[in-house]
C-alpha cells in the first residue's frame, strides 16, 4: 500500500498543554494548522503568536490550511514563521496561478484546497504546479465532523489526474479522518491524512497516529 503522511491538526488539542499535546503527537509526520478568520468560514482560530509558539515548540514541518478570504496577505508572515506547506482555497484568491509562484518563491510547498462540492476537475490547468491538493473531506471550520463518503470518488479522480500527467502532486484529505476509513482513503490514492479529533481525542495520541498509519 502506497506510503502514508500523518498530520496532526492542533484544532483539536487541548491549548492549556500545548507543550505536552506537541509532545505526544511527535510521531506524526505533519503539524496541520487550520488558519480560520470568521469571514470565509464562520469559525475563529488562532494566529501568528501562536503559530510562532507551535514553532519553538515542535521540529515537525508545519502545514497551514488557509480558510480566510485573504489568503495572500498570509504568505510573507507564514514563510517568515517558517511555515512549510501552504493550502489556500480557490475560490478566496482571483489569481490562483500567482499565488502558488508567490509561495513557492518564499520555499513554502504550495497547495490548493477544494470543498466538497468543488470537482476535481476544477484543478486540470493548475495541477502541474502545485505540490499537493488538499481535498476537505467535511464542510471546513469546525473539527469533530463526519467523513463525506462521496470524497473517495473524488480522490480516486485526481490520482488518475495525477498518474495522467506523470506528476508527483501530492493528495491530503482533511475531515472525518479515523482508523476505519484510513486504509480506504489511501487505496484510493491519498498520500497525507489529516487528523483533528480522531487524534487529540484519544487519550494515547501516539496509537492513535499509529492506527491511522494501520499499524
Ligand atoms: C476543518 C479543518 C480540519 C479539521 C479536521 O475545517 O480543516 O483540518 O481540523 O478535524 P477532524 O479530524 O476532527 O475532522
Ligand atoms: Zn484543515
């Protein structure tokens, strides 16, 4: 089976610990960042201080999942925070294409997100330069919700995208995530596996890791 990525979303730990919740997630390969601004989705997270503070704290390479309608404004101050993957929605930047070179030029791994509903085929001219897609497996803003089953179709599209055009684009999938449909969710062809709540709500954080990775 293909090599899975783990990624830890914070969403779902306990911040009064966060040194300790960093801790325990160490065996993920990814700290996964849900940026949310109250506009683009009706939730709120948290920021630079606290994206800095994530930083001193972990050595993992951060992934930030940008639900804000001004993703660009972002660029500058999560390079400098030393950010490592960028996601940023399509349809909250007119000029998708730019982006992902303004990305890249600051050494970020560039990525688009797409909701639910958005078709995969939505992505055939950009693909090429992106080095992965995030495709939400749940409507985005809130942890803790149910895996959108008709996603499995959708991932199994964009492989085939991605095999078609010899591409080494990464696939992440974000949303409902658990040990039950792991192993689904990589059959069909994804590469990342996002996880909020399976993970943080485990008492053992790092079994729960392993149980995504089938282990
Ligand atoms: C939802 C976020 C997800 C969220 C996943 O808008 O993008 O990254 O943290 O949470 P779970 O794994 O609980 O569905
Ligand atoms: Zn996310």
């Amino acid at each position: 089976m293909r090599e899975v990525q783990i990624a830890a979303s914070v969403l779902s730990c306990d911040f009064g610990n966060l040194q300790q919740e960093l801790a325990a997630v160490g065996s993920a390969d990814l700290l996964h960042l849900d940026l949310m601004d109250g506009h683009y989705v009706p939730n709120l997270t948290f920021g630079q201080p606290l994206i800095a503070k994530i930083r001193e704290l972990s050595a993992l390479p951060l992934d930030a999942h940008l639900m804000v309608t001004n993703p660009a404004a972002y660029v500058d101050p999560l390079a400098d925070l030393g950010v490592g993957w960028f996601s940023f929605h399509q349809e909250c930047d007119y000029h998708s294409h730019q982006l992902v070179q303004r990305i890249k030029d600051r050494g970020m791994k560039a990525g688009i997100a797409l909701n639910p509903a958005v078709p995969a085929s939505t992505l055939e001219c950009i693909l090429p330069e992106l080095d992965h897609v995030l495709l939400m497996s749940v409507n985005p803003g809130f942890s803790g919700q149910k895996f959108i089953p008709s996603i499995l179709r959708k991932i199994e599209t964009l492989r085939e995208m991605i095999e078609r055009k010899h591409l080494s684009t990464l696939i992440e999938v974000d949303g409902g995530v658990n040990a039950d449909n792991a192993a689904d969710l990589i059959s069909a062809g994804a590469n990342t596996l996002v996880s909020a709540s399976y993970i943080f709500a485990n008492t053992d954080h790092a079994a729960a890791i392993r149980g995504l990775r089938g282990l």
